[in-house]
C-alpha cells in the first residue's frame, strides 16, 4: 500500500500523453535536449585562462585599503 508499481506509472505516462498530446509532449521533451546539450556545450567550453602574474608586481587594486560604511580605514586589502 502507498507505493506506486510499473503498472501504476504506465497508466499515468498514458494519461498525460493523452491530456497534453502526442506533439506537445514531443516537442517539451525536445526543449529539454536542447537545454542539456547547450548546458553540456557550455560546461566542455574552455573559459579564458587568467592572466599568469608575476610573483613581486602588485596590481593596483590590491594595494587600494577597505573600508567599513561609515568610511573609517580598516585594513590594508590583500591579495
């Protein structure tokens, strides 16, 4: 009792494809191919590889100091 058999799963399979049609169950089923291979693509895509640093040069964003919200000096930022 309450679990739900092949059988069961068969018949409500059917009775979707009934109530949303053959065409439109297709053409979801479609979209959703689609939505994987394009995710798929954009995982494999090779991102642009980050500018190498040299090991003594500081860029100038990391020496700029932070602040809290009332704009008192905290800290120096790190890299």
């Amino acid at each position: 009792m309450g679990g739900l058999s092949i059988v069961h799963w068969l018949i409500f399979g059917g009775i979707a494809i009934l109530v949303l049609g053959g065409g439109r169950f297709s053409n979801m089923m479609g979209d959703v191919a689609k939505g994987i291979k394009s995710f798929k693509k954009g995982m494999a895509e090779d991102d642009e590889p980050a500018p190498r640093r040299e090991p003594g040069r500081i860029d100038a964003k990391a020496a700029e100091p932070v602040f809290d919200r009332d704009g008192n000096r905290i800290r120096d930022r790190e890299i």
